[in-house]
C-alpha cells in the first residue's frame, strides 16, 4: 500500500505546519494506539523519546494525549537518542516506541518515527495500516480505560551501560584524546559521560542544546567545528553524531573526515578477519560509493545494495541473517548490539580498532579510494513532480548513455524533504560536473 504521511524514516516536516502539527501528531498517537492496542486490554505500553528541539515538547504531549485515549500506557523518556528508543522498546516490554526527531535537519523541522515490539523500525505494510487508521473514525477507550503516563527518568544511563557493555571487555580509553560533538542534540549529555567512564580525556562540541540550535554548524552534517577543534587540542579522534543519535562522521587527528562508507570498509574487512562478518556481507544503499563495492570484491566480500534509508538496510539485514550494514551519510547498523543505526556505538567500534592495532585515526580512515561522486539537491514546490517533465527524462536518458561503461547515475526524491537529489560517480571529472549540472538545470527550468 501506498503511504500519505510517511516518508523513507517516519512523518517529517515543518513544526507547526501540516502534517507536524500538534493536531496531526493527537491523530498520529490515536491512530498507532488503535493499532498496537487491539485487545481492549490495558496492559499495553509505549515509549516516547525525543531530541532537543523546541517543537519536541509539542509533539511529546500531543502524541501522548492521542495514546492515551485509545488506553496506551506511555512511558516518557524525555531527550535520549534514537537507537535508547530502540534498546528500550522491547527491554520495557513495550508494544511500541517513538522518537520525535528530524535527525539531521533543522530545528525548524521535526518528525516522528516508529519502532515495534521487537525494536526494529515499523514496516512500510504497518506504517499504511496506521495511515488508514488516522483518515478513520478513530473510537477512542472507555472512561475508566484512558491510559496512565509516567516520566522513566533513568533512560540514558540504560542506554549508556548498552553501549558500554559492546566495547570489548577489559579495554579502557586511557590516555586517548576524543573530540565529541553531539550536535547540540540527544547525545548531548550521555556520549561524553560514555567515553569519560571508558577511560578517555573528552573533549565536547556541541552540548549546549537551547531547542533552536541542533545540527547548527555542528554534528556529521558540519563535521568542520569538531575538525577545528582536534587541530586545536592535539586530539586523536573525533566523532561526530547528528541530532539523533544515530548517524556519525570520524574525524581523524589531521582533521580529514571519514564518512559511512570508509566506516563500514573498516568494520567489514575486520570482521570478516574475526570470523564475524554473516554471509561474508555488507549490506548498504545505493548511494555507498562504487570505490567501496571494488574494495570488497577485492577482499572476497560481497555489498548488497538496497534502496535509501536505514529502514530498507535493516529489513535486507534481517531478511538474509547479515548483521552489518550501513549509509554513506553515517548510519552503521550493527544487529549483534542494536535494531537501528547507533553512532555513539559505531563510533566506539572505531575507538576498538585504535587500541587493537595501535594505529592512528588517520591511518584507519581511508579503507578505498573512492570514485568521484556529485550529489546535488534542488528543491521544488508542493504538488510538483518535476521528474516526470519529459524534458528532465530526456536529460536523464542521455546522461546515462554518456555514463555507459564510466560510471552511474541515480535520481531520486528525497524521502524526508521536498528535494530532487541528483547523484553520479565517474573517475572523469569533466564528464561527472556536465552530467549533473545538466539534469539539475533541467529540473531547475521546470520547477
């Protein structure tokens, strides 16, 4: 079925303009608590985590209200991470879990997202039934049977003994110099208190959230604040999340950035040689970069591609017994510890492979040469569909045919905002700027 609302990670727009409004998010709560809660019984619960922004507070009472009065028991965390709603979710017993969050995006945005019984993130069948339930007459619970909300203040601290427990036991971080920028966002406070009790001298960037500044010139996105501030300090390392929690950027002590896909090379090749790679697997999207498919079949291993996001990673992961995957944009997935993308967790991984192998970041953040890639966004208007303007799909025909052989091409739209997003990769330059350019002007024009 089709989806109206959901996008590749959730609802997600503009607080405070449709569908994130304080009236949709009353439905959205409903219509999920209709859902989950089938049985009339009042056993049933719900998690609800946030990050930092503003808007979060709006969200997190009027989805509870809507819970509430289909008889869902809600259990309010306040700001932790995405991946804590995950570990969360099916530690509480919870039927279901949410995190009010826009990850990456500005303060101005926010969305919601769900995760089942089992802490994966719901499936596109779910997600449409939900859909039709919040188009409904939605009947809500008896008097006596509204739901209870409770504040569970001891979330994070859950969460950080989780992450802790996946570093390898008895390996300390002492005399390591980390950079930590938590985007002003949910991990503002848990991810420095994690690598502090690891053993590491810390050094924080972006844990001062006042609800208007996550992901502000901070986090995976603008991984230049952390990079100045290793340079500055002498550091190791940095690790930059998002406003979430569940994406990350490596910086390594020279200040260059390693994104998802250098990540998930180093996580393979070394897994692979521990005998713990499933199906000798990585499992990525589309957008990974082809230097990252050549250096696997190098080493014997295989990428599986799926289409963008997270969601569509995990679902392969699952479905195949593969438990490592990932995004170029930063979200490591590894099922042996978590049911989403961690980058608190994956960022630890990184620290590991420091300790182990003695090496510095900067020798550690560079698994591939990568092909030269050119991602472009151009953004268009409501009930617009410029990709269906015969002059963009001409554009798009002969960009392929000058690809052929050279490299590839993928357009799409963007699952969380109205962008066209034209990536190519080509080990011609020249060749790479046209093609892009090109399909970009064209979209340009017809919007």
């Amino acid at each position: 079925m089709a989806r109206k609302f959901f996008g590749t990670d959730g609802v997600r727009g503009k607080a405070n303009i449709y569908p994130m409004t304080a009236d949709m998010a009353l439905k959205i709560g409903a219509a999920a608590g209709r859902y989950f809660r089938n049985d009339g019984s009042n056993g049933h619960r719900v998690v609800i985590g946030k990050d930092t922004r503003l808007s979060g507070y709006m969200f997190e009472n009027a989805l509870t209200a809507g819970l509430t009065s289909t008889g869902m028991n809600v259990l309010l965390l306040g700001p932790v991470p995405t991946p804590a709603v995950g570990l969360l979710t099916t530690s509480m017993r919870a039927d279901l879990g949410i995190m009010i969050s826009a990850s990456h995006n500005p303060h101005h945005d926010n969305g919601i997202k769900f995760f089942g019984p089992d802490g994966f993130k719901l499936s596109d069948t779910a997600e449409a039934e939900i859909e039709a339930l919040i188009e409904s007459e939605i009947i809500p619970a008896k008097a006596e049977n509204i739901g209870r909300a409770k504040r569970v203040d001891d979330g994070r601290f859950r969460y950080a003994e989780r992450v802790k427990s996946t570093f390898p036991s008895g390996m300390r971080l002492d005399g390591l110099k980390v950079v930590i920028d938590c985007a002003n966002g949910a991990a503002h406070r848990v991810a420095p208190e994690v690598l502090w009790e690891l053993g590491a001298e810390v050094i924080p960037v972006g844990v001062a959230p006042n609800g208007l500044n996550i992901n502000e010139n901070c986090g995976s996105t603008s991984p230049q604040a952390a990079a100045a501030k290793i340079l500055e300090t002498g550091a190791d390392v940095g690790i930059c999340l998002d406003g979430d929690a569940d994406r990350v950027m490596m910086i390594d002590e020279t200040g260059k950035v390693a994104d998802g896909d250098q990540l998930m090379a180093l996580l393979a090749g070394r897994w692979a040689d521990q005998g713990r790679l499933n199906g000798g697997t990585l499992v990525a999207t589309v957008m990974s970069n082809l230097g990252l498919e050549r250096h696997l079949e190098g080493r014997g291993l295989h990428l599986a591609r799926t289409a963008v996001g997270d969601r569509y990673v995990v679902e392969a992961m699952r479905a195949n017994g593969w438990n490592l995957g990932g995004e170029q944009s930063g979200h490591i997935v590894m099922t042996d510890y978590a049911t989403t993308g961690d980058g608190l967790l994956a960022g630890l991984q990184y620290l590991a492979a420091m300790i182990e192998t003695g090496k510095k970041a900067s020798a550690l953040s560079k698994s591939f040469e990568t092909v030269p890639q050119m991602l472009k966004n151009v953004r268009y208007g409501a009930g617009q569909d410029p990709l269906a303007a015969q002059s963009v799909r001409d554009a798009i025909a002969a960009a392929e045919a000058s690809l052929q052989g050279k490299g590839r091409l993928l357009i799409r739209k963007s699952g969380t905002e109205p962008l066209i997003r034209v990536m190519a990769e080509c080990e011609d330059d020249a060749l790479l700027v046209q093609v892009v350019d090109g399909i970009c002007a064209e979209v340009a024009a017809v919007i």
